[in-house]
C-alpha cells in the first residue's frame, strides 16, 4: 500500500518539550487502509493483565510487532514479538524520517468500542530505556487521551482523531500518567499504533 502523510512538512501545532501533537498526520485514505488490513490481518488475541493484585482480562485488545529480540513485558505478561507487517513496517520509516529517531518495535491495540479502555499508567518498562520516545498513531474512532501530572495539579486532554500523531519524549514519563478513559456511548472501533525503541530484553 502507499501510505499518505495529509501534511508534507509536519505542522507543529502543538509543540511542548514533552509532547507533540500532529492532527490529522496521516490521510484519510490511508488511514482507511490501515483499518482495513489491520482489522482484518491482526490476530488480537485477549490478553491478561495484572491490576491490583489480580488477574483481569485486558479490556482492549492488543498485538505486539518488531525486531526479532524485542520482546516485552507489559502489564506482567511477557510477549514475543510477531514479525514486521509491511504496512506497518513503512509506517516505522516514515515516522523514522519525520522524527529522527528510531523504533524497532510497535503496540498495536484495538479498542473493539466504547467500554473498552485503558486506565492510568507510565510506558515506564525496563525495556524502553530511560526517556523514551513514543510515537502513537491513532485510526478510527476520536477518543479522548488524557494526561495528568504525577506531582502537579495540572491535567491535559485530547481528543485523538483518526490520522493524529502523538509524541511523548523526553522526561514526558517521568513527569506525567497517561489513559484512554470509557466513552460508553461509542458504538465504533478505534486502533492505536505505539511505536517505541526496545533498548534491551
Ligand atoms: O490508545 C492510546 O492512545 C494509548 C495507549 C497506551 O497508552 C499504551 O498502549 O501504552
Ligand atoms: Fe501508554
């Protein structure tokens, strides 16, 4: 597939030393292939995770794709990475061109509808090294991703629309949480693609 930035040179509408937000990064034709072959080819299997003490079905679905040593453990479970899909292997080098910055590895999570979520939490894992880089990539559905300080009073909110990119870097972990809240009326699916660097396994 050819995949179609909608901006050639990324407008910084939003430039923060922790985050960049790019509205509308990626076309809408695009955007629509991806959905497509995604939805389609990715195998979700339903995952467990570990919250506060007990064991919970994860409440989205989610694969992990990359280099073959990037493995991870996320949410106390420990997975092997399934091999690069092409698509999403040219978005890694697209988004490597436009970021200056490597990945070898991407999360990709599908919330089936507005039930499923994504609660409070750091992309803090060992693996991902200190300061990460994420870039997130969102399809589908709007659904609103919140930012909240860990030690501050302040809470950001956007609402990431199909096509959006999202940057955190630097301290962005460090100094802030991150979650996908409910949205019970959404009837639509949203995917969600995280790039990230695995500095180690
Ligand atoms: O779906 C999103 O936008 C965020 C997902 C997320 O924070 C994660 O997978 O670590
Ligand atoms: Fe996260």
């Amino acid at each position: 597939m050819k995949i179609v930035r909608q901006t050639q040179k990324v407008v910084r509408l939003e430039q923060h030393r922790w985050f960049g937000y790019h509205p509308k990064w990626l076309a809408k034709s695009t955007c629509e292939q991806l959905i497509n072959e995604l939805a389609d080819a990715v195998q979700w299997p339903e995952s467990h995770i570990h919250m506060f003490g007990r064991r919970i079905a994860e409440p989205r679905r989610s694969a992990w794709f990359g280099d073959p040593h990037c493995s991870y453990t996320y949410s106390g479970q420990l997975r092997q990475p399934q091999a690069w899909r092409t698509e999403l292997f040219q978005l890694k080098i697209l988004l490597e061109s436009e970021l200056n910055h490597n990945f070898n590895s991407v999360l990709v999570n599908c919330y089936r509808d507005g039930q499923d979520y994504m609660g409070w939490h750091r992309d803090n894992e060992k693996e991902l090294g200190q300061n990460p880089l994420i870039a997130s990539i969102s399809l589908g559905a709007s659904r609103r991703f919140l930012l909240r300080e860990r030690r501050g009073e302040q809470q950001f909110e956007f609402l990431l629309g199909s096509g959006d990119l999202l940057v955190m870097r630097a301290e962005s972990q460090e100094i802030c949480e991150h979650s996908l809240p409910k949205m019970r009326a959404l009837q639509q699916a949203r995917i969600n693609l995280t790039f990230r660097q695995i500095k180690q396994s």
